[in-house]
C-alpha cells in the first residue's frame, strides 16, 4: 500500500465518486465503475479506521497508579 493511500486520501476519493455517481448523465458502465472504486475506497478507510482504534490507548488508575490500557468495545 503506498504511503498516499490514507484516510483523508480514501475518504475524498469517496467524496468525489460520490458526486460523480450523482451526475444524471452517467452511463451504467461508468457508474459501476465508479461504485467499484468506490468500495474499494470504503474498505481502505474502515481498515484504517480500525488501525486507529487498535492503536487508541486510555490511561486509567489501577491501584493509585496511572496505567495505559487499550480502549475496547
């Protein structure tokens, strides 16, 4: 994965397919295309979404001492 290939990267990606998709005059094979893309687009920010959450940690007292813990559902 290149190293341009992140959340904001993806989520405007989307934003723009969507308003192409919205255009009137788009044939079915350009509109599928662009919904192929644009799941693509969906999965690459759900995968960096939960690369985030993996990583978000919150630090809690355990003990009167301040502990880092990995946030869960």
């Amino acid at each position: 994965m290149a190293a341009k290939d992140n959340f904001e990267t993806a989520l405007k990606k989307l934003e723009d397919l969507v308003e192409k998709l919205e255009t009137p005059e788009l044939s079915l094979d350009q509109s599928l295309k662009y919904f192929e893309e644009g799941v693509k687009q969906v999965r690459l920010c759900e995968q960096k979404l939960g690369e985030a959450e993996g990583k978000l940690e919150k630090l809690v007292a355990k003990n009167g001492i301040l502990q880092k813990e990995t946030l869960s559902e």
